[in-house]
C-alpha cells in the first residue's frame, strides 16, 4: 500500500496543533520521589565538550511507524544541538538518568506517565532529567513524537538546553478523520503494511457518539484483484450497494470490505468438493481481514453485539472459516454458496447463520451446505439457522441474495447470543 495522502498528513499536522493543550494537571508524585513536572524544566542537553549524554530508548516492540517517527527526530535533534543521538531498545540497554523515552519502555517513568492518561491520549512530561513521551495508542505516540519534534526541535540550531513544558493531547480519531460514504483505505498508512487492500463504508451523518452495527464483506472469486473496486461493483456486490442505498441502513451500518489477492483465497481449499478441513492457521488473505478488522474494532464505536458477517462463494467459505475460529464474536451470518468444517458444526450450533444455494450449482456442491445445516440441525441448532435452496439455479444467485430486502433485514435484526 501507499503512504499516507497529503489529507491524512494534513490531518496529523492540525491535531497536533489544536488537540495539544499546555495546562497539564497538578504535579504528581512518582515511585522514586522525582516529579513529573506540571511547571517548564530545563534541561542541559549538550554537555561542555559539545556531545550529549542523552540517549532515545524505545521499547523492543516499537512498531515500524514508532521507529520511523523517532528517526526524524533523530534528524531534528542533531541540527539542533549540532551532536548526534543514538535510539537503544529498552531490554539490551543499561539504565541512565540522560534518557528520552519513548513509548512503552520498561523504564518505571514510561508506565507511570501512562497509568495517568485517558484512552487514546498522549503526553511529553519530564520526570528527573528524563523526557518521557508516552500514549495509550500508536497514533497518540506517533502524534506525541511530532509534536515534540515540531515544539523543540525543528528550525532550531545552536541550543544547548531545553525547557520542558508537560503537555498533554489527544490522538487522532482515525474514522472521524473518514469521508461519508465509501473511503480507499489503500492510502491509509496505519495499515499499509498489510498487502490487503479493503475500503470502508462511512455512515452518512455519523455520529460518535452512537454504537453502529458493523459488517465484514468477503466477496467471490470472481471479483479478487488489486483495483479496490470490482469487489463492489460486481454482482456479488450487489447486496453492499443494496445495504448503502436504503434509507434505514445508510445512515446506522459501517461496511468493512477487502478485497482477497489475485491468485489467493479466503480459505486455500478445493471448493468443488463442497467442505474442507479447517486448518491451524487462517490463509494469509483472511488473516490480514481479520488484522484490519481488530484494527478498526479498536478504533470505531461498534456495538460489539452487532458483528454481521455476508460472504459470497470464496467469500463464504471465508464465512464458515471466522465463524469456526471465533464461534462467540459474530452476532450473525449470511453465506451464499461457499461452505464450511462439518466438524465444527457442534460450535455454530447456537449462532444465527442464514445459508442460501441454488440446488443445480456445479461450481460449488448443493450437497457440502445441505449437510452442514443437517448437522447444525442436529446439533441442536432451532430457527436460529436456516437454508433457502434456489431450485433449479446455479452458482450464480448473489445477484438475487444482494437484493432481498428482508435476507438484509434479518440478518441486522440479530444479537450476538
């Protein structure tokens, strides 16, 4: 995937501006009886012999993005203090009193700084000599970075000290950041390390302040590529058009719907034979879906009893594979023509699940869905689960399922059991 869009960066560069407050709260005590500053402190950064004993300790597990926000930091801080400084890793570096750092470090300061933050807050605050930057989220950290770059760092030149202010601000909302309608997560850098492209539907007149049903599109085969389009364009994507045109659902669901590789599946099985046998791991396509959908779980006010699933063909297959992995996370599913691990049939018993097949498919077998729901059945499954059989008609009915007002209904009426 891209980098960032000039949209995004513009974004990063108002928030750090305008959600950075300089009014910390009161001093506050920390475990070795150093003070997290609520007043400016100064900081001899440069020593007499023209070097500095700081030194950037982030932690061993510092994302890409963290490593990468600090390296320009790096670059700032030798124009600065005309000396350069090194970045350590927490766990192979020895403890000094001269250190800035970053994240969440195995320093006591790091977590201390963070235990006195809200959710999705950050913070630059000195305690001792140390500079600590701490948030409760990547974006916070990252925007915390910038800001500390952006307040001492950049355009200065010659300086030997620093006068710390303790500031405090809140991270970027990401999905705020999202236009109404349907938005090319491509450019998206906070997820542009996994080689999955997916788009999201934004409701019209969003409000954040309202949970909102969430539902995870995994198309067919026909419609795998790298376009970000066809995915929804096609007939299999019939039914995210249906969902985003009618008037009681455009403005109350948010759509997340990737689009599988070429050449790569949801599931790596035969489809012809009509099941599969559910393996350890999920295929790459499906484990990055499953990435970006915690990923955006994490960062949007979803109703988390209200977690839908709809799969075409491939895509229903990918289906039957979430449902088997996470019995107890969707509230339902809608699957057309793709099936699943009879085996695993004990724990799907319970869910909602609404299974739709034309009975005369050759793509794939009429027969692999029809014993799933005999199992279901016969595990205990009532009205909860339910085959519509398609006589006389082939693997080519998401065009049909796509359309049907009341699959769409049911299937948004469900709660998580």
């Amino acid at each position: 995937m891209k980098r960032l869009l000039p949209f995004f960066v513009f974004l990063i560069a108002i928030s750090l501006v305008s959600c950075a407050e300089k009014a910390p709260p009161a001093v506050t005590d920390t475990a070795d009886g150093t003070e997290a500053s609520a007043t400016p402190l100064e900081l001899t950064i440069v020593n007499a012999s023209g070097k500095t004993d700081y030194r950037i300790i982030i932690a061993e597990d510092a994302s890409n993005r963290v490593r990468n926000a600090v390296g320009d930091l790096r670059s700032h801080f030798a124009g600065a203090f005309s000396a350069p400084i090194y970045m350590k890793e927490d766990a192979s570096t020895e403890e000094t009193e001269t250190e800035i750092l970053i994240g969440n470090t195995n320093r006591k300061e790091s977590a201390e700084a963070v235990s006195r933050l809200e959710e999705n807050t950050y913070s630059i605050t000195a305690q001792g000599k140390k500079i600590v930057i701490a948030a409760t989220s990547e974006e916070g950290l990252e925007s915390a970075i910038k800001l500390f770059t952006e307040l001492y760092l950049k355009g200065a030149r010659g300086i030997k000290t620093l006068t710390v202010e303790s500031t405090f601000g809140s991270a970027p909302q990401p999905f705020e950041a999202l236009s109404a309608g349907w938005n090319d997560m491509r450019e998206y850098s906070y997820t542009d390390h996994i080689d999955l492209n997916y788009r999201i539907y934004k409701p019209e007149n969003y409000d954040s302040s309202k949970k909102y049903p969430v539902l995870l599109f995994l198309h067919g085969n026909g419609s795998r590529g790298n376009d970000n389009t066809y995915h929804l364009e096609s007939t299999g994507g019939t039914v995210v058009r249906t969902i985003t045109s009618l008037p009681e659902y455009m403005n109350d669901v948010i759509i997340i719907a990737p689009q599988c590789n070429k050449g790569e599946q949801w599931v790596d099985t035969n489809p012809t034979k009509g099941t599969y046998t559910l393996k350890s791991s999920p295929s790459q396509c499906l484990g990055e879906a499953i990435e970006v959908l915690e990923y955006w779980l994490e960062r949007i006010p979803c109703d988390e009893n209200r977690l839908y699933l709809w799969g075409n063909s491939m895509g229903a297959f990918g289906c039957w594979d979430l449902m088997s992995r996470f019995p107890e996370r969707f509230a339902a599913a809608v699957c057309v023509c793709g099936c699943g691990d009879l085996n695993y049939a004990p724990k799907l018993a319970h869910m909602n699940i609404w299974i739709h097949h034309g009975d005369s498919d050759t793509t794939v077998p009429y027969k692999g869905n029809l014993d799933m729901f005999d199992r279901l059945k016969a595990n205990g499954a009532g009205d909860n689960v339910k085959l519509t059989t398609y006589e006389g008609k082939d693997h080519n009915i998401t065009g049909i399922t796509g359309k049907d007002t009341a699959i769409i209904e049911w299937l948004f009426s469900q709660r998580r059991k």
